[in-house]
C-alpha cells in the first residue's frame, strides 16, 4: 500500500515540538526512539529523536531532529515520507524522484525497513522512501 505523510526535521528542539503538538493539537504520541536508543547512536547527541509518530485526528506527522551540523531551522525542514512494502516499487519511486534530483542517502536496507533512502527532486522536494519488510 502506497501512502505519504509529512516527516518535520527541527534543529535539535523537536522534543519541544513534540510537546507543543501534544498540547496545540491534541497530538497523541505513537512512537517515539532517541538517538542514543537506536543502532545509529553515532548520528549526534543521544537525546536528539531520532524518529517520532504522533497522530493528530486522523493523520499522522512524523518528525525527527535533524542529523546534518549545517542544517538551519525552517531551511527546508519538511519531507514527504512515502510508506511501502514492495522493494521493487520503492526502487522504482526512489529511481523516478532521484532523476535529475540530488541523493542524500542511497535507498538502502536499515535496521527498521528493507529499504529507505531519502532524495531531493528536481523541484527541490524532499522525500523519503521507507519499504517495510514483504509480508
């Protein structure tokens, strides 16, 4: 199943993002691991989030803080992040935003997904392309 959502970086505050959703929006938090809990402990401080789902009514928005020491708050801190479970489609996807777009991490296998990798279109869109394991 293919699906979009919004994926918010913030620069080294998105835990007080998290609780300003909590309470602007009603956010319920669904998921939430921090840097120095996952197996990417290298990629900045330990508290930093390293991923974090929240639901707002019937949407979600996931967000994390930023891992790059040049990135600036409201430079570009949105992605799209699209969900699949076919390795094939992602590929495919990931192939189609990469042309003649720009590469900022290769479409890979992690310790979460069969493949992710994430890309800056043509147009200057980030996105992220996140395939589950195929069921």
């Amino acid at each position: 199943m293919l699906g979009v959502n919004p994926y918010i970086t913030f620069k080294a505050n998105c835990r007080h993002a998290i609780e300003f959703y909590k309470g602007a929006l009603d956010a319920q938090v669904l998921f939430i691991q921090k840097v120095g809990d996952s197996p990417m402990s290298d990629m900045g401080p330990p508290e930093n989030i390293m991923h974090c789902t929240i639901k707002v009514g019937n949407s979600t928005i996931m967000m994390s803080d930023d891992p790059r020491p040049d990135s600036a708050a409201g430079d570009g801190n949105i992605s799209l992040a699209i969900g699949l479970n076919d390795p094939d489609r992602a590929k495919r996807i990931f192939d189609n935003l990469s042309e003649e777009g720009s590469v900022i991490m290769p479409l890979g296998k992690t310790y979460w997904a069969e493949a992710f990798g994430m890309v800056t279109d043509r147009f200057g869109v980030r996105w992220m392309v996140n395939c589950d394991a195929p069921k």
